[in-house]
C-alpha cells in the first residue's frame, strides 16, 4: 500500500514540475511586437543615381558706418627737389585741415606717391626736361560720416587738392559677409530640393561647396589722369565706390549728402548627391 501511494506522489509532482515549466516558457515568450527582425529580409539602401550643381546668392543692405576719401595733390617745377618741396608744403596745409577736423593722426596716410618727368614737344630723341609733376595721394578715413561734407569743403580750400574718391564701408562687413554667406547656402540648398522634387529624386550627401568672391576695383582720376587702382576681388573689403568727385557725383539733400546704404553681398555653388 506505501508504494503505491509514493509512485502516485512522485507522478504527481512530475505533472506539476512539467505544468510550471510550461507556464514559465509561455511567460518569457518574446511578444510579436518585440519579436527579432528577421535577418533574411535585406533592408533597402539608398542608391545614388547622381548629383545636382546648383548656386545660392544673397544682399543685405546696410547704411555705411565709415568712408575712406582719397585726396590728391598735385605740384610741379622745374627741380625735382623743388616739386616735391612745393608737393610736402600742399600736405601739411591738407593735414592741418584734417586734424582741425578731429581726425586721429593714424587715419591720415600716404596711399600713392610719384614723381614724373615732364618733356617739352618734340622727337623723343630730342626732348628736353621742362619739369617735374609730384603726385600724391592722402587716404583719410573718417568714422564720424556726418563729417563729410564739412571735411571735403576744408580739404578742397588748399590749393590743387582734388577729391579722387570716395569709398562707403561699414565696420560690419565681415559680420554681414558670414550672415550673407549663410543666406546663400540656405538658397541653394531650397533650390536643390526644388529641382529634386519636380524630378521624383531626393538629396543625398553635400559633397562640394564653395564661394565665388567678386571684389570691387577702384581707380582714382584727376585732371592730369588716372591714379592707382586698388584691387580687393580676395578680400572681405569696401562694398561702393562713389569714384571721382564731380558735379553730380554725390547725392544732396538739404545741404548735406545722402549716404544711402550699401550692399553686402555673397554667393555659393554646392554639389549634392541624388539618391532613390
């Protein structure tokens, strides 16, 4: 009789040990939500069919802050040394005018200098020296504009000064240069995908970028002819360039000039790859 009832034990507790494991696999079964990505299926991968070259261009305007004005003078004898004499004795008289005006002594500085040989009419061979021309030209830089006028008046008192020209900038530039430069990325970027959507195409990976830089020329001219150019196409420089001083050359209203503003521009060509 205790046999029986210990084999009906030991199979009864087999039964319980089978149910709990079963319970316990079903516990630890993986949701189908959870289940693993089946690794057989191979996932799409974008494929590069090509790249689209588009530009981006972009102009803030600003109302000029500083103007760079370039004064020449221009002396003549028959020495070079007397020339030159008369030429320093001009500068002094200018720069007196200038600093009159509050001008700090380091925003006053020789741009051009020269000393040119003057001949008489004739076969070359034959010419003789009749004198000498000493031209030269004085950059001011005048970071209070509202002076201007009043400083061209002062300077144009002394004798053979002429204005060769006027230069409008703002301290700003390069702030406004990266601002613009920015802009004209995020141009170019809406006009790639632009054209990628009309196409049935999307953008893949920038993989070029690059500015063009334009710059502005600038050539003084008085009445005895041109004076030097100043070339800034690689340099984050002035913006507009008024050129020589004439009659109608500046802009008047009410007795004083009008600034205006001027345009900081910029522009960028981009790359991108084209993927389906």
């Amino acid at each position: 009789m205790s046999s029986v009832r210990s084999n009906t034990v030991s199979l009864s507790s087999l039964v319980t040990l089978i149910a709990l494991g079963i319970a316990a696999l079903a516990l630890f079964q993986p949701s189908p939500a959870l289940a693993w990505p089946d690794r057989s299926v191979a996932q799409a991968e974008p494929t590069v069919t090509g790249a689209i070259h588009v530009s981006g261009s972009s102009a803030i305007k600003v109302a000029p802050d500083k103007v760079v004005i370039y004064f020449g003078i221009q002396s003549f004898a028959e020495t070079p040394k007397g020339s030159r004499n008369a030429n320093a004795e001009l500068a002094i008289r200018l720069k007196k005018a200038i600093l009159a005006r509050g001008i700090a002594p380091k925003d006053i500085a020789t741009d051009y200098y020269r000393i040119q040989t003057e001949y008489e009419d004739g076969w070359f061979s034959r010419r003789k020296v009749v004198g000498y021309w000493t031209d030269n030209t004085v950059a001011v830089t005048l970071r209070d504009v509202s002076q201007l006028e009043m400083l061209l008046i002062d300077a144009l008192e002394v004798d053979n000064v002429t204005v060769q020209g006027i230069e409008f900038s703002t301290s700003r530039l390069r702030e406004l240069r990266d601002e613009a430069r920015a802009l004209a990325v995020e141009a170019a970027m809406e006009k790639a995908e632009a054209m990628a959507g009309v196409a049935g195409v999307s953008l893949g990976d920038v993989t070029s970028i690059s500015e063009n830089a334009w710059g502005q020329r600038y050539y003084g001219y008085g009445w005895w002819g041109p004076s030097a150019g100043r070339d800034w196409s690689n340099s984050q420089n002035v913006i507009q360039d008024l050129g020589v001083l004439e009659p109608g050359g500046l802009t008047l209203e009410d007795g004083s000039i009008s600034l205006g503003q001027i345009v900081v521009q910029a522009q960028v060509d981009l790359s991108v790859e084209l993927t389906r």
